[in-house]
C-alpha cells in the first residue's frame, strides 16, 4: 500500500478533526435538524433522502484542500483515490446500512409511513472529536424504538449521517 492510498484511506477519518483543533460540539438545532430530515427519509423509506444527509465528495475534497499541508504534493492524487472510495464503498455502505435498519424495522413490524418521532440523544464519540452518536427513538403503535447513528460527523459546521444506522 503506497502513502497516497494511506492517506486516502484515513482521511474519512480524520477529515473533520484536521479542519480545528478544538473539540466541535453541535447545537441541538443542528442536530434537531438532522433528525428532522432523517425522520422524513425514514416515513419515506427514502435511500436517496438518507444518501443526500451524509456529506458529499465536495465537502469532503474542500476539506483536503484546506488542509493541503497534511497531503503535500500528493493532494491531487490522494482526491482521486478517495473519490473512488467514496463512490466504490462509503456511498454504497451509507445506503446497505439504511436499507437494512430499514428491513429490520418491517420485520419487527414497524410500518415506516406511520413512525412519529419521541426524543433523540447525543452522545460524544470517545474515538473523535468530531463524531457522535445518535440515538433516535421513534415511536410506532405506542411501541417505542431506538434508532442508532454512529459516528454522526460534524463537517463544514453541519451534523451529519454515516454509514453506520441501526436499531439499537
């Protein structure tokens, strides 16, 4: 594995982190917010309104790019590496984890259409200061649920989803 496939290879991880160097901390409309738009994707079973919640690849380049000095020379090369990454595994991993919270939830009985939303949580990430956890509790049939994001990023000042969605 060459340095430009490293780099890209961990810059999902520490995009957010290289941008500041204090802990970044979401308000609650922020994340009210995130939540409010993830509850729309959910009655919708909607894959395309929960990709469009997770940051995009520009997003992402314009964090590479302001932090040019972490990739040197290899910027150019380590956008293009990662923009195949993105488009080869975080996407698709991003979708497969809302189709399957999706699917567990029929199968528990859940009908998304009819879900309502009851609190959400936010928890710090222990591994980051720039990731968090949601938990989502959702209500269907007077039967309460938790809904799990893990890793939620905080980029550009914007909460926002991860491939990592459960029903926790």
């Amino acid at each position: 594995m060459n340095k430009v496939t490293t780099l890209a290879g961990v810059t999902m991880l520490a995009l957010a982190t290289l941008t500041d160097a204090r802990p970044l901390t979401p308000v609650g409309n922020q994340v009210g917010q995130l939540v409010d738009h993830l509850l729309v994707a959910l009655q919708q079973e909607s894959v395309e309104a929960y990709t469009e919640l997770f940051p995009t690849l520009k997003e992402f380049h314009e964090v590479m790019e302001n932090n040019r000095n972490f990739y040197g020379e290899s910027l150019a090369q380590a956008q293009r590496e990662f923009a195949d990454e993105y488009t080869r595994t975080l996407v698709p991993a991003l979708q497969e984890s809302f189709s399957r919270a999706l699917s567990e939830g029929k199968e528990l009985g859940i009908d998304w259409s009819r879900i309502t939303l009851v609190s959400w949580e936010l928890t710090p990430s222990t591994a980051s200061s720039s990731a968090f956890q949601i938990a989502m509790k959702i209500q269907y049939e007077g039967t309460t649920y938790t809904l799990v994001i893990d890793k939620a990023l905080v980029l550009h000042d914007q909460v926002h989803v991860s491939p990592a969605i459960r029903i926790g």
